[in-house]
C-alpha cells in the first residue's frame, strides 16, 4: 500500500469513527488540529509547483511536518491520536536514515516520486484537519 492509500485509509477510518460516534471531536481535538494547521510546514501549493521547488527542501519540509505530527500524537488519548501516530508512521518513509557514507551526508535520500506522495498523502491529512475545525 502507498503513502497515499494508507493515509487515505486512516483518513477514512477517521471518517468513519465520527459518523459512529467512536469518536466525538472534543475541544482539546479541535484545538490540536488548530495548532497543527498553523504550525506544520504544509506543501505550499499543486503539485506541480511543489515539484519546482529543490528536492532537499522538500524533503526538509516534509521532515519537519513528520515531526510535528509525531510530537502531537505524544499528547493526544484520544482518537486523535491514533489517526495523527498513524499518519506520522505511514509517512516515516520520508525519514528513512543509514549510517554509511560521510558524516555529512547519512541519509537516504527518497525518490521524487516518494516525495510528492508524501506531499499528496500530508495536504490530504492537512484537509482533514481543516474540516474538523467546521465540525
């Protein structure tokens, strides 16, 4: 399963869970996913133009919204917290890292490909995000 369809999927589960009550959106949701929306690096536009933008600063952007879903999922009990934990494991890909080569340089960089997904799969959680603020 791709970044995309797996992010789709807990999106979808998310979805589901509201529908049926498993999940009642509390305030403390709400203001998580406001916090989120205002402080995650979120792609910036279409694809296209994100695709412009220098592979190393993409993925340092992506980087960064990882670890700002990551840090949200420690605070939250709720739901919330599993979607959010499991959106920032589904994108983990983006964080991929091995101790060869010099210091400078240990990571393994993902494909374009893998960085767009991840790209596509974050603006979809972004819009999801979005829609919890309107209830």
């Amino acid at each position: 399963m791709t970044m995309q369809a797996a992010t789709d999927a807990a999106i979808a589960q998310a979805r589901q869970w509201r529908q049926t009550d498993v999940w009642v959106v509390t305030d403390t949701d709400t203001t998580l996913a406001a916090e989120l929306l205002l402080s995650l690096p979120w792609p910036a536009g279409p694809a296209a133009q994100a695709a412009a933008a220098p592979l190393g600063d993409r993925l340092d952007h992506l980087r960064e919204a990882l670890a700002a879903l990551a840090l949200a999922t420690a605070t939250s009990r709720t739901p919330m917290g599993w979607f959010l934990g499991h959106c920032a494991v589904v994108l983990a890909p983006v964080l991929q890292w091995w101790p060869e080569g010099s210091p400078e340089h240990a990571t393994i960089t993902p494909t374009a490909s893998q960085i767009t997904e991840a790209e596509t799969a974050f603006d979809h959680v972004h819009v999801f995000l979005a829609a919890l603020q309107h209830g």
